[in-house]
C-alpha cells in the first residue's frame, strides 16, 4: 500500500481482522500519519464494538465448588480479582520474562500508585502496588541507576536499572515497605520518590 | 465514565472517557488498571464468544495490555472510543489463537467441548444486533455471518460462497458500514 494513498475499504476489514499479516501491516503503518484513515479505523471498531455488546459484560467462570449463584455486580468485580490471583500464582514460579512483562502483570491485577522522582538526574517515576509489595522504576534514557530503598533510616539497595528501549527499567517485588526511594548514579543522588 | 486512582489526591474519581482515552494514549499507567477494569469483563467476553475457554480468553485480554504498553503508539484519543480500540484488538487477538488452534482438526474439536463457562446474552441487545444484520442485503449478511461471527478467513469465506476474495472485501465492508448506520445512529454520517 502506497503511503499516500488512502486505505479505504481496509478500515473495515483491519477492524474486524480479516486481513493477513502484511495489509494489517500496512494499514497500521498508514493510520500512523494519516487521520482521516485512523479516524475510519475508529468508527469500523466502534461497529465491532457495537456487535459485541450483546454478550460483553456476563462472562463468568462456573465453580462446581461454589454452587450459589453469583449476581452481575459480583462477577463484576470478581474477574480483576480472580485474574490479580492469576497473575500473584504466575509470579511464584518465576518465568524468565522480561522486567516490563512481570511489572504490567502486576500493574494490571492489583491497586497502585506512582511518584516522581524529583532531583538532577533524568525524569523517572516509581510505579508502586499499594500495599508496597511491588516497585516499578523508569528512568527516561539508557543509563543505568542503582535503586535505594529506605524504610525509616534502614537503607537497602534493591537493584540496577535495566536499559530497554528508549527507557531504563527496574522491577522488584519486596516483602518490605519503602517510605523513599533513591536513585543514584554511581554516588551521586539523581533523584528521590517519596512513597505516600 | 471510568474510575481512576488520582496519585495527587490519593482518592478514586470518575473520570470522563476521553480523558481515560488521553491518558491512555500517553501510556500512563493508572489508565491502564482504570481500562482494565472498565473494560476488561467486555473484552473477555468478547474473547470468550470466539474461543469458548476462559483460560484462553483471560490470556488474550493481558496480552494485548502488555502488548500496548511496550508499544508506545498504539493509540490515541483521535483513533475514537477506547474501549471499541480494545475490545477490537482483543477480538483479532482471540482470532489469531483460533486460526493457530484450527490448523489442527484436533485441536478444534477439543475447543468444541469446552463449556466451562457461562457466556450469557443481553436479549434486547442481541435482538437489534440481530434487526441490523437482517436488514443487509442477502449477499453482505452472508459474508458477515461467514467472516465476522464464524471467523472465517476472506479466502474461506470465498471458496465457501464462490466468489472472489476482492467480492468478499467489497461486501463485508459495505456491510460494517451498513451496521454502523444501523447501530450507531447518533453519529454524523456527513452529506
């Protein structure tokens, strides 16, 4: 597909994926600059959306071991807690996955927060579960920060930011509570979260 | 409306949609627990329709999360509705599984006695579904029976109807800009 030309009847087709590998390709290469074809896009996964809502929101699991009947408002809300107890089992047997996956992982099934760091260094921020048993630093750029934790005055190094991408990351999963975290380059301080 | 942890006030707010959507787009991510939980039982269950396994479904709803998070410009607030962006992602991802899985005639007919789930039907909602398909043309519901809900590819949807495959493009997107005027009626079509 021509950059310049627009993607037409493709729209359609993208949205209701029924093109091979190379013109989904291709169309998502062109939506990438072209409005009028992103917003065609939009409106083709808006009727897709539109077809789904029959059978969208009453999903929910049987459990021969739990007989009584769950209402909507239940199951509403037990899903994101079933699938957070699918991602915590998940994390026990630990998979050699990158850093970012794990962190997502944890992200999307349970409550979090997040703080800047402010200071010298690169703009970074911690993105914390709530009951502080996970921390998740990116630092703007590729270099790499040792990461400090303090409890009250206890300080304890937790790790290395990884570069991975336009980013450099570090995850961690912690049986301890942080109230601060530092990053350091090398010995210099580049910047402190404070976690609320 | 969707509800979003605000790291500033350390409160639950309501947040209006676009700016979810926004937010989203910037990748940050309290948008992103606030669409999972918005929007994650519907794409589920979405996936779900296709592959009748939880398991299955569960695992696309989180690959596409992770998938946009590591992709820095998967959307944005100009492509349209957030959740029809995701629902459609979670729907290709559901087909990619299937057409792995029906490579193998084994591996569908196992799919086939998955009933481990309860996928129930808003009954108004199917029935105006149901009013807007019928009112295509013979030839558009045919290729939209074929190709959306029995997730044909274009080419067995051709073989199936005997008809060239550049037919099938013509008439399946004739046909969700059709259903879109039926379902979506509040929108400006333009002139």
């Amino acid at each position: 597909m021509d950059r310049s030309e627009h993607i037409g009847e493709s729209a359609e087709l993208y949205a209701v994926g029924a093109l091979d590998p190379a013109g989904h390709a291709a169309v998502e290469a062109h939506i990438a600059h072209c409005a009028q074809c992103l917003r065609r896009v939009g409106e083709a996964e808006e009727t897709v959306l539109a077809l789904e809502r029959a059978n969208a929101v009453h999903a929910a699991r049987r459990d021969a071991r739990a007989p009584r009947r769950l209402t909507r408002q239940a199951v509403a809300w037990l899903i994101p807690l079933t699938a957070a107890a699918a991602f915590i089992l998940g994390l026990l047997f630990p998979r050699p996955v990158p850093q970012h996956d794990v962190a997502t992982l944890a992200m999307i099934g349970s409550h979090f927060s997040h703080a800047q760091f402010s200071g010298h260094g690169s703009a970074a921020k911690v993105i914390y579960a709530r009951d502080r048993s996970w921390y998740y630093v990116i630092v703007e750029g590729r270099r790499r920060y040792s990461v400090y934790g303090f409890a009250g005055t206890a300080r304890t190094k937790l790790g290395e930011t990884v570069p991975s991408g336009k980013t450099s990351e570090f995850f961690t999963r912690s049986s301890r509570a942080y109230d601060r975290l530092e990053l350091r380059d090398r010995t210099t301080i580049a910047g402190i979260a404070t976690i609320r | 409306m969707a509800v979003i942890f605000d790291s500033r006030t350390a409160h639950w707010a309501s947040v209006p949609d676009e700016s979810l959507a926004e937010s989203f787009g910037r990748r940050d991510a309290g948008a992103y627990e606030a669409a999972y939980r918005s929007f994650g039982p519907r794409m589920r269950a979405t996936a779900m329709r296709l592959l009748r396994d939880w398991d299955a479904a569960n695992e696309c709803v989180h690959d596409v999360f992770l998938y946009l998070w590591r992709k820095e410009t998967a959307y944005s607030a100009a492509r349209g509705s957030l959740e029809a962006f995701l629902v459609t992602c979670v729907r290709n991802r559901a087909l990619e599984r299937l057409r792995d899985a029906a490579r193998g005639r084994a591996a569908n007919e196992k799919m086939e006695v998955r009933e481990e789930y309860v996928l129930e039907e808003d009954p108004i909602e199917r029935e105006r579904i149901g009013r807007a398909v019928a009112a295509l043309t013979e030839a558009q519901a045919a290729v939209v029976q074929l190709a959306y809900y029995r997730a044909m590819t274009l080419s067995e949807v051709a073989a199936q109807l005997q008809i060239p495959v550049g037919t099938v493009k013509a008439r399946l997107s004739a046909a969700l800009r059709a259903l879109r005027r039926s379902l979506i009626p509040q929108v400006d079509h333009g002139p």
